[in-house]
C-alpha cells in the first residue's frame, strides 16, 4: 500500500510501520553511455547515494524507495521512450529528472503529458520552462541565458575599472544548454521551435552591458567535431582580452583549453561553461589555472538541507559520498543528490505520492518555507526557476576548484587571479 494519506495520528504512523515492505518507485533515465556520459554517471551517483540513505534511514514515511535507472544513450528519442515505460509498465510513484537540456526539453513534454512532477537537475534552456507545462522545478540557479549576469557582475565588483577586458571571443557547441548561455551573453532573441515566437529577447547582452566589443564569435556542430586547434588560432588571431567557451560536455572544455595551450593563447580573463569536474582538471592540468566557470554548488558551501526528516548539512554529503565512492564529489552528483531530497520533502509534505499533490506542495514554497538542500534553499516561480537564487562562479588554481563570486554568499571565498598568465 502506497503513502496516499497524510500520515497525522499516530494509528495512522503505527499502521504505515506495518506496512514497510512495499517500495515508492522512482524511475530516472541518464546518459550513461553516449555524450554526456561523464555527467550521467555522476546523476545516477548522486541519486543512488540518496536513496541509499534514505533506505537506510527507513525510507519515506516507513516505505523503501526502489530506484529504476536507465541508459538513454545520450539520446533525445531512448529518454522519451524510456519514460513512457516507467510511468505505463514499471508504474513509478515519481521520477527524477535527466541530465542536459537537449533530453530535458522533450522528455518534460511526455511527464506534462501524464502529470507527473518533473523535477529537473541539469536542463537550464529558458525555452524548457516557457512551454506552458505544470510541476516544473529546476534545482539551479536559474535558467542558462541568464548564467552571464554572474560573469558580468564579477568583472564589475572584482577587476578594477582600467584593467577590465574590452574584447570577448565567445565560442559554442551547437547544443541546447550552449546555444542558451550565448543568447544571454550575446543579447539575442529565444524562440520557441515548436512554432517560432520569441520566448525571450535578451537584447542587448550581458556583454554590452559591460562595455566589451565582440571580436570573434564561431559555432561548432554538436558532435563530431575535432578542429580545435584552427578553432584557438582564430580565437588567438582575434586578440580578444576575454575569451568565453560555451561547451557541451566537460570533454570539450578540455579539448579547446589544450588547443588554446597549444598555440599558446594569452587572453586577461577565460570562462567556461563546463569544466567543474575531476575530469577536466585531469585532462588540462595547469592549463586550467584561473579558468573560470560558473556552478550551482562548491564542496565549502554550509548549505543545510534536509535527509529522511533531520537535518543534513552540504559536509554531510561531502563526507558520504567520499566514503561511498572513494573521490570527491563535484556538482554532478550534489545536483541529483538535491533533486532527490526535493522529492522526499515533496511527498512527506503532500503525505502522498500522488504528482497533483507533490507538484502543489512544491509550487507553494516560499523563501521562509523553502524546500532544503544540499544545494541551498529553494522555492519557485510560475515557470518553474528557482526565485532570488545567485550563480557561483569559481575558479582552477594549482589543482584547486576554489569559490571565487558572490563574495557574500557565504564565508570560504578565495580571491580571484587575475589576469591569467597564459595557458
């Protein structure tokens, strides 16, 4: 018997103590293999550690948690479909959302479409949340297009006005979360593909807003693509001050910063898109040094969430993961990790797996009754993105991912380096 009723008296707690052995299903369809594969496997980590915990702290309201997960292959059409079957054959209770926009976009049609609470880790395109669709709940920040405001405040509050780069190379994967981020920064229009309107104009861009020209801007195709090195020499060529990468996956952000190593690139100031992981320091090393990227969580931060009812702090899960996996965690796996306590707090709040419930208690949080992560607190608007909730951007130093913006977020923030002296 599932947990349909709010569970207020204690008859009600006693009798759901009987009936423990019956599981809330979930279902999550991850890129495990494919594309993105390094950021899927990092999801199903994080929601496996979740779950894991909260099994081990007796489930929810006294039910285990049976997590289903699937390989969609980095593939739009296997996510879909992989859906469909958790809701029509496996009959999940709820489901954790995918990873990247490229999945998210599609697969929020198919959850729409059923009334299912869609609770998103990683699919920032503002177009996601611009589709008219109920119980959309992003755990970031905020939409990609408006990831360049956090840049263009740190160069107003942290680089003094005559230092500040005047010029920005700005290239990009032709990828959904990609495309986003440079709208934002270039001041363009957002469409909706499904009929062309303009979902957003974002004129004129956060980079005219500080005063820097665009030199060189250049698209590359989403995948197969491997002229990286003519791609940093024109970057090069351009001798812009500020050079902005906007990729795909953290695969591509290593690529383009060995090329950009390789014809010995000199720029004032870089700034990725992707490029938080173990991975991409593995692959770059002291390229990486004074590379900034932009992230919705840091290891440092002493944000106080909650697990199976009791608090449980941002170290909390720094040490769980570390003794579950044998490495340190990065955003990728804390993101999936907050999506899951999301939907804990969801259906103990609803006292219900029903989604119209859940999807109503989530809709009614507030910033002094917000739902609480490992990731911060959250509530959200009407679309579905988290409201007054800043970027971090942060920073590679001598092997170090270091929080360098907001500088009153929270205490723990290193000082800046600038200018980057080469790669």
């Amino acid at each position: 018997m599932k947990l349909r009723t709010l569970l207020t008296t204690t008859v009600a707690v006693c009798a759901m103590a009987t009936a423990a052995h019956a599981d809330i299903k979930i279902g999550a369809s991850l890129p495990l293999t494919g594309a993105f594969s390094i950021a899927g496997a990092k999801h199903k980590q994080g929601y496996d550690l979740c779950v894991k915990m909260l099994n081990e702290r007796g489930g929810i309201g006294g039910e285990k948690i049976e997590l289903i997960t699937s390989d969609n292959r980095s593939d739009p059409a296997t996510a879909i479909s992989q859906y469909e079957r958790f809701i029509n054959v496996d009959n999940v209770d709820a489901v954790f959302g995918t990873f990247s926009s490229r999945l998210t976009f599609p697969v929020a049609n198919i959850l729409a479409k059923y009334g299912y609470v869609h609770p998103i880790p990683a699919g920032g395109a503002l177009r996601i949340y611009k589709q008219g669709h109920d119980n959309l709940f992003y755990f970031q920040p905020n939409a990609a297009e408006y990831v360049g405001s956090s840049l263009k405040g740190l160069i107003a509050d942290l680089v003094a006005e005559g230092e500040r780069p005047k010029t920005a190379a700005i290239v990009a994967a032709d990828d959904f979360f990609a495309n986003a981020v440079e709208a934002g920064f270039l001041g363009q229009q957002v469409m909706d593909p499904a009929d062309g309107s303009v979902v957003a104009d974002l004129a004129p861009g956060y980079l005219a807003d500080a005063g820097i020209e665009v030199v060189f801007s250049e698209k590359w195709p989403e995948e197969g693509f491997n002229d990286w090195l003519n791609l940093a020499n024109s970057i090069k060529r351009s001798n812009a001050e500020l050079i902005i990468a906007l990729t795909a996956s953290a695969e591509e952000a290593v690529q383009i910063t060995r090329a950009l190593k390789t014809v010995r690139a000199e720029p004032k100031m870089v700034y990725y898109s992707q490029g938080t992981q173990a991975e991409f320091y593995e692959g770059t090393q002291g390229a990486s040094d004074s590379i900034l990227m932009h992230t919705s969580w840091h290891p440092a931060a002493p944000y106080k969430g909650t697990l199976a009812g009791e608090e449980f702090t941002n170290a909390e899960f720094v040490a769980a993961y570390q003794e579950e996996y044998d490495a340190a965690p990065d955003e990728d796996a804390a993101i999936p990790f907050a999506v899951c306590q999301g939907i804990e707090q969801a259906i103990i709040g609803a006292g219900s797996t029903d989604n119209a419930a859940m999807g109503k208690w989530l809709s009614e949080r507030t910033a002094d009754d917000p739902v609480r992560t490992i990731l911060g607190r959250f509530a959200w608007d009407d679309v579905g993105l988290p409201v007054n909730k800043p970027f971090l951007v942060a920073q590679w130093n001598d092997g170090e991912l270091q929080f360098v913006y907001p500088t009153d977020e929270f205490d723990g923030v290193s000082k800046m380096t600038y200018p980057k002296q080469g790669f």
